[in-house]
C-alpha cells in the first residue's frame, strides 16, 4: 500500500514532498520555482527592456531619411500599398508627402535622424538601426499580437513568457517578466500572456495604459489590518491547504494549474518584502529624476515608466515592456489626419528615453541590458487620401536597438526610395524575435513546447539571426 509521504515523494518529481518538508519545517516559505533552461550558447544581454511605441511611429518622419519624399512633396505617384487594394480593390495615386520635421546626420558615426526625437538623436552612438524591417498585419490588432507573439490570429504565447520560460528571473523574489501600463485593446493581455505555456511565465502587469504612472503597482501587495505573524500563519494554512489540493490531483493540467496557484502565492510572499522598494523611484536622486523628465510636463508620466523599468533591470527582471499607448483602437502613434500629433508623443518620451539609454550607461547596465525601441509597423509615405496624415506600414519601416551584443552607431538595411517597402537587407518580425533570443543566449529553434502535438516555438518555422547587428 502506497505512503502519504511515498504519494507526496513521487508525485510531480517530488513536488509535493517538498511542500510536505516545507510544512513539517514550520520555516519562512520556500522557493518552488522550477529551475530555467541554461543558455544554448554563451549570452551577451541579461535582460530585455522593450519601448513599445503603439500605433505605429512614422519611420521616414524619425529615423530614415528619404530625400526623394523632400523633392518630390505633392506629387501624385501610384503607390503598391496591401492595405488600399484591400479596401478599395485597386491601386490608387497617392500625393507624396515629406517628412514634418529637418533630419540632420548626428554623432560621430553620422546616423541620419530628424529633430522629431532630438534627445535620442543626440544618443545616436548609442543606436543599432534597422531600417529594414517589415512584419505580418495592416492593422493594429494583427500587428501588435505578431510583434509580440509571433503570430496575427492564433493564441501563443508573448515573447516575455517565451524569455521567461527560457530563462527564468534572475531574482526569485520578482517576476521574470513585467508589462508596465499595458493595453487592454489590439490584443490586452494575450500580449503579456502565456498561451499554452505555464501560466507561472506570463507577465505581471503593473498599471494599465491611460492610468497615471504613479499608481502602476502591485494591486493588494500588503494587507495592513494584519501583523506580520499573523500574515505568516495565513500563508501556512493556505501553504497546506495548496498542499492538500495537489494530493488530490494526477499529473494532469489541472496538477499544473494547482502548482502554478501555490507558486503564484509563495512569489506574492517574497513580493510583499522586495516590491515596494523596487518600485519606489521616490528613493532616486533629483538628478536622476530630471534625468526621465520626472516632476516635468509633458515627461513625468513615462518618464516614471522608463525609471521603474531601469529599476525592475538592476533588480534581476528579464523582460520588462514599457508601454506608450492607450485603451483605444486607435492608439498614441496613429495618426491618420494629423501628423503633426506625432511631436506631441515625441515630446512625453524622447528625453525619458534618452535619460533611461543614459542611465544604464553610467551605471553599467547597457553592457548586458538590451534596450529594444519601435511600434508594431511604421507609416506610409503619402498623405492619406491626399489629407495630413499617414496611414499603416508593414511593408517597410525602422526600429533600433542599443546595449549589450549589438553594434553601436550602426545602420542596417533600406528602403526604397520613397520608404515604402523594405528593399535591402530585410528584416522580418520573425527575425527580429530570433537576433533578441540569440542575444540572451537562446537559440530560437531549440527554444520550443510540446502542444498539440507538435513543438511550437516563438518564431514558428521562419526566422534567422541577423549576425549583421551583432558586435
């Protein structure tokens, strides 16, 4: 006849026996965090901070410089565009529109950049473009989720969870991966969600877009109508009863669920302890402060974002994204009508991100951190239906990178002409997602999950390292 404690010892490899010691310890409680994947090969990030610019930043009004756009302003040409043989069934003359604001080449290495976002283009020696990307959707949705998951329509699971999967956090007491001020539109969650991975790899929100960044925290952390001892033996009754509950079950899903219940709770614990110091920038020096833009207008609100995030990095988070978007189906960098919004957005994040690019630097960081900046797609460079405003890009368009394993001052591939499809060294979304996972030491076609019957990994079965970028 079988024991509790055989029953407990062979279960889930010996999870429940380590609960069951745990318990008959009556210690603080412990770790059931499962051990993450080492790395495939040598790493050269820790970490990944993503600035997901939502909407979709127009490319040829920032970082590529097309003056075909300048000399042929208001000229009609007709333009090979997906998304109006979509909508209206054929090709259509598009007046040219050039770009709102001067570029100038900056730095030593000569980077073009216009004036749009002039506290990063002063970072310029810092910056690895690449200007020849192009991706999957023509609209936010679509795009969005293939940003971040790797596909338009299927449920899989975010880049984040894939890296925290992988990885795990480099500090048990915090979440692997943290989304600050998500949306809950063009994807929500599923953008932060783990799909069929275990739910103990999905993302913690913090915040949500639209609230002010003063109040993105932990909801609940601390209860304070409870002592401590008291907050300690309610842990051990819920600490046994997760226990009781996990006898109960086979090694199923529903065995996963239960042991994803007990580490959410056991995380929750060594949150109460580490988090609110973490997030408290208010602990920062007034120099670093008006380093982001904090207590300024328009800057403090991400300003605060891209501090928490800086903070989230020294304290062992893997992957944290940093949201500049809203609730809308329309989001901050979409504009349709009115092009010359775009300078109120890059007023809220241009100095907060050159401040945090600055942070990292001074202290360190930037070597092993890999910051990853851009949207879901760029802009067209015609005026849509010949009015003041840009419409949706895939087919051609920037995002950059800086810090550890990537070349600084560096621009890799083009456009056409005119900025509309990528050209020359393409780099696909997929590919993208492969040259991030080989910087953190993963390989993105070893880094898989059995479901369905098949492995399934980030990139699907497309993607290749784009070594260019590499130092």
């Amino acid at each position: 006849m079988q024991t509790r404690r055989h029953l407990l010892q062979t279960t889930a490899c010996g999870f429940g026996s380590l609960a069951l010691n745990a318990l008959a310890s009556q210690s603080s409680p412990i770790s059931h965090l499962p051990s993450p994947i080492f790395p495939h090969h040598q790493p050269r990030a820790k970490r990944v901070i993503f600035l997901f610019m939502a909407g979709g930043v127009s490319h040829i009004d920032s970082f590529d410089y097309k003056p075909k756009l300048i000399q042929n302003d208001g000229v009609a040409f007709t333009f090979d565009d997906a998304r109006t043989v979509a909508k209206t069934g054929k090709r259509a003359s598009m007046r040219v529109m050039k770009p709102l604001w001067e570029f100038k080449q900056r730095g030593q290495s000569g980077l073009w950049a216009s004036d749009l976002f002039p506290h990063m283009a002063a970072m310029a020696d810092d910056l690895c473009l690449v200007k020849g990307m192009h991706t999957e959707g023509v609209a936010h949705g679509p795009a969005t989720l293939f940003l971040h998951t790797g596909t338009t329509n299927f449920i899989r699971p975010s880049m984040g969870a894939w890296i925290n999967y992988g990885l795990g956090t480099e500090n048990e007491n915090l979440p692997g991966f943290v989304s600050i001020s998500p949306s809950l539109s063009n994807g929500g969650p599923r953008n932060y969600g783990t799909a069929f991975l275990p739910s103990r790899y999905q993302g913690t929100p913090l915040g949500r877009a639209g609230q002010p960044a003063k109040e993105a925290a932990i909801k609940n952390l601390q209860n304070p109508s409870l002592s401590a001892s008291a907050k300690a033996r309610q842990f051990d009754l819920l600490r046994d009863l997760h226990s009781e509950q996990l006898q109960r079950v086979q090694v199923t899903t529903q065995h996963q669920e239960v042991e994803a219940v007990i580490q959410s709770y056991e995380l929750a614990w060594r949150l109460q302890s580490n988090a609110p110091h973490t997030l408290d920038i208010d602990t920062e020096s007034p120099a670093t402060k008006k380093l982001y833009g904090i207590d300024e207008q328009p800057t403090d609100n991400f300003g605060r974002q891209c501090l928490m995030a800086r903070r989230l990095a020294e304290s062992g988070v893997r992957f944290i994204q940093v949201n500049y978007t809203d609730n809308s189906n329309n989001p901050a960098w979409d504009q349709h009508s009115n092009m010359p919004k775009h300078k109120d957005h890059a007023l809220a994040v241009d100095k907060p991100i050159a401040g945090l690019l600055q942070d990292l630097k001074q202290r360190g960081l930037l070597e092993d951190t890999l910051v990853w900046w851009g949207g879901e797609f760029g802009r067209t460079p015609y005026a849509q239906g010949n009015g003041t405003g840009r419409d949706h890009n895939p087919g051609g368009f920037c995002q950059w990178l800086a810090g550890a394993g990537v070349k600084p001052g560096f621009s890799f591939g083009e456009t056409d002409d005119f900025g509309h499809h990528a050209i020359a060294d393409k780099v696909h979304m997929h590919d993208m997602h492969a040259t991030i996972l080989h910087l953190l030491g993963l390989d993105h076609e070893k880094l898989t999950y059995p479901h369905a019957g098949r492995n399934f990994r980030l990139t699907d079965v497309h993607g290749h390292v784009v070594k260019d970028l590499l130092a």
